[in-house]
C-alpha cells in the first residue's frame, strides 16, 4: 500500500493574484499525485481558501494545523519549483517525527505531462 503524501508547494506571495495563481498550480499538482495512484493530502489549499491567508494570525493557525496533518502522513513531497516558508516548516516537522522528505522542486512550477 503506498504511503499518504502530505503535498507541500508554495502558497504565499505578495499580491492575490499571485496568491490565487499559487493554489491553482498547487490544485494541478495534487492532481498530479493522484494519478500516481498516491493518497495525498493538502489540507492548507482548503485553509488559504476559508480563510485570509494574508492575516498572520489566520496563517499561523492554518500552518499549526498543517503541523497535525503531516504528522499523520507517511511522506512529504515537495512540489511546485522552489520551497517557500510554510514547505520548510513542513520538512522541519516531518523530519522532526520521522517522516520522509521527497523533494521534486527539480521538476519545475507545473507537473510534468503526463506520458
């Protein structure tokens, strides 16, 4: 059985264009990871659409309950070009509990195509 992922791509940006273009990318990526035939979770696309993420204390609660999520996870990927703040919390908390860090960065903003 393969391992729940705990999807972690770049959220945060300074305007919310920038912001919106972000969750859309990372809606292409967990797509991505289903087809792969992986269980995957991302919780956070949920938590910067309910709430503002541009309100540090909204941001704060949702990367606390971030924290809880990936605790539950059986891996990390790391997704989306580069790693961001919030994806770096991620590796310290999984690392911190065990759980492995897979990095794609290499892969790019977007997912690859499929074959």
């Amino acid at each position: 059985m393969r391992p729940v992922v705990y999807l972690a791509h770049p959220a945060g940006a300074p305007t919310r264009e920038e912001h919106a273009a972000n969750l859309a990318r990372a809606r292409r990526w967990f797509r991505w990871v289903a087809e792969q035939d992986y269980p995957v979770v991302a919780d956070w696309i949920l938590y910067c659409e309910a709430w503002d993420d541009f309100d540090p204390a909204l941001r704060a609660r949702g990367l606390s309950h971030d924290d809880a999520q990936i605790r539950v996870c059986g891996e990390v990927w790391l997704v989306g070009g580069r790693v961001s703040f919030g994806m770096a919390r991620a590796i310290e908390t999984a690392t911190a509990h065990g759980i492995p860090v897979r990095d794609l960065t290499h892969l790019g903003d977007e997912p690859p195509e499929a074959p």
